[in-house]
C-alpha cells in the first residue's frame, strides 16, 4: 500500500482531497502546516482550523499531525512579501507558499517520514507524457488553480497528488456533505492568510516596526501632484484611497522606490504589450527555443491572452502580447499556457 501525506488546512478542499484518497486505498497521514501565529479565532493556521481538520481526520480514520513551519514561512514568504512591496513591486505570496512551503519543506518533512507521495486539495492535474510530468488546468475553470503551482518542478510533480482536479467545487462539497464532513459548508478564505482584512501596508509597518516614508505623487510628465503616505499603500492599476483630486479619473501607473514617488495617470497609460519576467520556471519544456506562439496570463484571475513568447537568456522571458494589458504589475507573475497544459512562468520585472 503506498504511502501518501496529505496537507489539511481546515478548508472543505482538503478535507475531501484526504477522503478520496483515503477510499483510493492509500496508506494516509494528514498534517496541518502552522505557517504563523494567528491572532483571529478563524482562518488560516488558527486553533478553530486545526480542529476541523483534526475531525475530518478522525472522520475518515487516519492520523494526523501538526508541523511548526513558522520560521520557515517567515523566511520565504512574509520576508519576501515586505521586500517586494518596499522596492515598489506588487508580490504574490501564495505562489511563494507553494514554491518553498508546501513542495519544498513540507516534501522535505514526508521523506524525513519515509512517505513518497504529497497531496494537496488544490483544483490542477498531472499526467504524464514520455518521461516528462505535465501540470495541467483544473477541470473546474471558475476553480483552476495551475496560475499559482507553475513554479513546480518535474521531481515534485511526480511525487504529488491532486485528487480534486477533475471535479468542480460544487462537487467537493456534495461529497463532504455526503460523508459528513464538518467542513462541508465552511466559507474559502478570500485573505491573504497572514494579512487579514487586505491592509498589506499596515501589516508590513508593523512587522519590521519601520513607517512607510511619505513621498510625493507625480503626473507622467514629472510634475507634482501631491503627497503619498508611502509606496508600500500603492500598486498598479490602484484608483482608490490616492487623495488626489484631478478633474477625472486617475490612475497608479508606476512605484518608483528610487526617488519614492508614485508616478499617476490615465486609463491609456495603464496599458501595454510587452513584459519581462525573470526567476523563470519551465515545466512542459526545458527551453523555449525561438518566438513561441502560445496564451498568457499576468493575475490569477484573468484569462489568458495570445501572446508570442521568447526566452532570452536561462532566466529571462519577453512575453509580448497580441493586444495591449491592463496594469501588468512588476512582483505578478505571468504564466504561459499550451491549451490547458502549464509550460512555466516567471516574475514580471518590467512592462513597455
């Protein structure tokens, strides 16, 4: 009976991930990973999540574990999130959460355990063609999650299970309900889960003690507009919450944390066609050789665009796209797409 270690959150994904796996026949431990310490009675990594996820374990009769991953989500993902969002960048962290945490320290923790097999509740497949592993969507388009799992590597991908990439979410929860899973009803968090309430900034000044230095917003030809609270409050494409009053609408259209001035705009000046992106990762090809013609998307929630793909160099992708995009935000990621199967992606660094 082969053995698999499945990640529970507490959310009604994961709970049915682990019965289907469970009734699949395999040898199953449940483990919760505790990220941060959380000062809310609900949501991720809190006490309230790790009883639920305790009783849908015993529901389903295997054990489960609780890992202390703090220092390490402090590492790869808070610190990176600061970073970003204190040199002008708009970060993803829950990319970053599963690049270092659940298919890097948590694969980590199954060897040390002598299980070869991870599971996870995200809504993406795997199959294999020849000798490669291929990452592909979600069955469910509203529940696709292969935006945020492009960073995973071949060796990872061969050692992870996705049990809900052929079902859609309304099916998950029939299947809770079904088995009497007390998670069947519990609401996803919308959250960045150690941000609560979305004031990015607010947790940033508090957790490096430092306030965001003011600065001066400027119009696209240099002039100055007024005075920003500083540019961890700013991302691109932001409208709201800017103070200024210009007649019409206006816009964030570039950070720029050299001279810590938020540059504002029009509508027109939010868009263009070409990005670079770095810190690539390819997953259907070990290179891109030449223009590749293929769909792109640069959020998580957008569909993806034609657009025509180089790879300039091991670590560096052009990506220009067949029409103009709206705020392609430096931080983002943009992942590219053959059908529903995930080639790679890489971390926008600039647009024009």
């Amino acid at each position: 009976m082969e053995k698999a270690l499945i990640a529970m959150s507490g959310g009604v994904d994961s709970s049915v991930a682990a019965w289907l796996l469970k009734e699949q026949g395999y040898d199953l431990a449940g483990a919760m990973m505790k990220l941060f310490v959380s000062e809310v009675e609900s949501g991720c990594c809190s006490a309230a999540d790790a009883q639920d996820a305790r009783e849908v374990a015993q529901r389903i009769g295997i054990p489960f574990y609780v890992f202390n991953f703090v220092d390490d989500f402090a590492a790869q993902v808070i610190d990176r999130f600061v970073a970003a969002y204190q040199s002008g960048a708009t970060p993803n962290p829950c990319i970053d959460c599963n690049r270092y945490l659940k298919f890097e320290r948590f694969l980590r923790r199954a060897d040390e355990l002598g299980i070869e097999k991870i599971a996870t509740g995200h809504y993406a497949r795997i199959t294999k063609e020849g000798s490669r592993r291929l990452l592909k969507k979600g069955l469910d388009p509203s529940k696709d999650q292969s935006y945020a799992l492009y960073t995973m590597t071949q060796d990872q991908l061969a050692r992870t299970l996705f049990p809900l990439g052929e079902l859609s979410k309304a099916e998950a929860r029939e299947i809770a309900a079904a088995q009497g899973l007390v998670t069947a009803q519990k609401r996803d968090s919308q959250d960045i889960c150690f941000a609560p309430g979305g004031d990015y900034a607010g947790f940033i000044e508090g957790y490096t003690g430092v306030p965001a230095a003011p600065g001066f917003f400027k119009d696209t030809l240099g002039s100055t507009l007024g005075e920003h609270k500083g540019i961890i409050h700013y991302t691109i494409g932001q409208r709201k919450g800017l103070g200024i009053s210009a007649g019409q609408p206006i816009y964030v259209c570039r950070v720029c944390p050299q001279t810590n001035t938020v540059v504002l705009g029009g509508q027109e000046e939010l868009y263009a066609k070409t990005l670079t992106a770095r810190d690539i990762n390819l997953i259907a090809a070990d290179r891109l050789d030449g223009p590749v013609q293929m769909r792109a998307k640069i959020r998580y929630n957008q569909t993806e665009q034609p657009a025509t793909v180089w790879q300039l160099d091991e670590d560096t992708l052009r990506v220009e796209f067949a029409e103009p995009q709206r705020a392609i935000t430096k931080g983002q990621a943009v992942v590219l797409y053959d059908g529903d199967v995930i080639v790679g992606g890489g971390v926008i660094e600039d647009r024009f």
